[in-house]
C-alpha cells in the first residue's frame, strides 16, 4: 500500500491524498460504506459500483467468521469473490463487537470469550487468530485485535485496556509477519489507538502506535456515547501525532457533521452504520439538512428527494413516492433511502476533496455545518 498527500487546507488540518492498494486507488478524504456481513444492505452491489461508487467498503471479522464462516470465504477464494467485489475492502478485526457483547464476553490477557449472538455458542478471539481469520477473509487493509472502551469509563480500567491493547499489538504483529498472504495480492495492518476520552492516555497511545511504523494507523474507542467536543478534543490530540505521510482511520465515526469537523482535524478515513440503519428508519440526510421522510408533511411533496442536485441517484424519486413505500412498508423505499444516503455521504467526503484542492474547504465546512444541522 502506498499513501500520497496531494494537498493541504491552508486553514485547517485537512489533507486530500491517495491510496494505492492491489484492487484499486481510495482517493481520501473517503467514507466507506459497511458490509458487515458480505453486502451493503439493502444494496445491490451494481448499484454500490455503478451509483455510489465508492472507492473502498468495510467488512466485519467478527460477524464473517460466524456466518458464512471463515472457510467458506477461504473456499470461494477471498471476499472480494465470493461477494463479487472488484475494488479495496478493510475489515475490522471484531474488537468493536466483541465490546458490544458486555453481557456475553470475557476478556483476559490470552484474549475473548464470547457467545455468538445467533446461536450461543462459544468462541475465543486471540490477537494470533484475527490476524489469521483476516488472512483469510482477505481484505485489502485488515486491523489489530483491540480492546474498545465503553463510555463513560474511568481512568484506572482505560489505562489497563489501552496497555493490553499495545500488548495484543505486538504479538498482532508479531502474527503478521509470519503469516502468509493466501492470495495473489497483499494486504496492509492498521494497529488502533485507545486511550477513552482522557488526553494523556491518547498521547501515550498515539506515540505508542506511531512508534510501530505502520502504513496507516486507526483511531478507535470514540464515537461510543461521548460528546461529539470530547470526540474532536482526542481526535485532535491523536492527529497532532499520528505521522504525517500515513493514512488515518477513525473508526464508526458518524453524523456528516461529525465527518467534515474530523476531517478538518487531519482524517482521512470512515466508517458508519448510521447512513444505512437510519435509512431505513426513513431518515435522510441532505446539504440543507435531514428529513424524517414518514413525516406527513412530505405526503403531497412532489420535489425529489434532494432539490440541491448534490445527489444524483434518486432524483427520479419524490419524497411523496419514498413516504408512500415506507407507509406500506415497501422493501424499495428502504433500498431507495439506503442509496440516497451513502450517496450523500461519498458526495460529501468527494466535496470536501475538492475543496482541500483548492485551498477553500475551512469556510465551505463552516457553511456546511450550519446548514447540515437543521431538521426539514
């Protein structure tokens, strides 16, 4: 993998830059869109090419290796062909659902118990054996076995949890090394930075991390129920160390608002479920705000979807028509709604690229802000 900075905003910290991974370049800044079980839902993956068009998608060890399970992937040759996906995937390594299993999971140095939500049975997450079960998934950048911190957390258990999490670090890598690529292509590490929302554990952390010389490096354990100023404070921190010539992830980070102020930060990287889940709750997200679609006021709406023509895959669509199919719970209007939104959220990142470009993003973000954070 190679990262290339092609521009820096005079007023901010944002950078546009490039990646170069054996299935294709990821022009950055970039959302990518959750697969989490081999498809975007509600999303064919013709239209995820030919109209989203994203450069890179996101899928989820933790759930891949529960079904279809890791060696039907291996069977089929790898993700990319078994779900018939030609361009970039990361997949995370199960740390974040791993966390969400509070009630199901037990965490000690060797690694995690957990009960699998499908069916109760138990199974046991190593640093050694993600590695491997990425191996094996073959996702073009794959992630270091973490331990992701609830919010609020205090200090004495976020300093345990961020140093084992630099100990599974090391033995990650120590696993990487050693374990072969199963195709013909190669796949990068990202090791995450943890620390809660306390700002000396960040810094150690982040310089922790930086240490490793990594191609790229993740930032994760934000964006779990803590305000978005404590987001932004430790993404700011982090960034400030996180080298320069590298590629930075935020992990499960969020609202278009929340994207544009961590990209102004110095991000390059996201992931979200919120585009697709609240797509299919009817809200939609635009330049002039959101729109909770089963509102009544959109019942005799003829305008399309998005007036704004920052969109273009729905505007065939009016918002009366979208209100309609979710009233009679009709599977297009959550197909429809899904599209729009992962439209609007490449749309975004895409703008903001250009802006960087042209040394104009810091007053474009501040207008966008306001305007983003109004409901219609």
């Amino acid at each position: 993998m190679n990262f290339e900075r092609i521009a820096n905003d005079p007023q901010s910290k944002a950078r546009a830059g490039s990646i170069t991974t054996d299935h294709g370049i990821i022009e950055t800044p970039i959302f990518m869109p959750v697969g989490t079980a081999a498809t975007v839902k509600g999303v064919h993956q013709r239209e995820l090419e030919q109209e989203i068009n994203p450069d890179i998608i996101l899928g989820n060890t933790y759930h891949l290796y529960l079904r279809p399970k890791t060696e039907i992937i291996e069977q089929a040759g790898g993700l990319h062909k078994f779900m018939n996906w030609k361009r970039p995937i990361l997949t995370d390594s199960g740390g974040y659902q791993v966390y969400s299993l509070s009630a199901n999971r037990k965490i000690k140095e060797e690694g995690v118990k957990f009960k699998s939500h499908i069916d109760g049975s138990l199974h046991f997450f190593t640093p050694e054996n993600v590695i491997d079960i990425q191996r094996k998934i073959g996702a073009d950048i794959i992630m270091a076995f973490d331990e992701c911190t609830p919010y609020p957390c205090d200090y004495r258990y976020a300093k345990a949890s961020m140093n084992m999490t630099h100990r599974w670090l090391e033995r990650c890598l120590i696993q990487n090394t050693k374990s072969p690529f199963l195709y013909n292509y190669s796949q990068t590490f990202f090791p995450i930075v943890q620390g809660s929302v306390y700002k000396d554990l960040r810094k150690q952390s982040a310089e922790y991390i930086a240490s490793k010389d990594a191609d790229g490096n993740a930032i994760g354990g934000l964006s779990v129920g803590e305000p978005a100023e404590e987001m932004y404070a430790m993404t700011e921190v982090v960034c400030d160390i996180l080298p320069e010539d590298k590629p930075r992830y935020l992990m499960g980070v969020g609202t278009p608002i929340n994207l544009l102020e961590n990209v102004a930060l110095g991000v390059d990287m996201f992931d979200c479920v919120m585009p697709t889940r609240n797509a299919r709750n009817g809200m939609l997200f635009s330049a002039h705000g959101t729109i909770n679609i089963k509102n009544k006021k959109w019942e005799n709406d003829f305008s399309s979807i998005d007036e704004s023509g920052y969109t273009f895959v729905d505007t065939e669509y009016s918002k009366a028509y979208l209100r309609h199919l979710f009233k009679v719970n009709e599977m297009l209007g959550k197909q429809i709604a899904t599209i729009h939104n992962l439209g609007f959220y490449l749309w975004l990142m895409r703008e903001a690229r250009k802006r960087i470009i042209a040394g104009d993003f810091y007053s474009w973000k501040e207008q966008m802000v306001i305007n983003m954070d109004k409901r219609l």
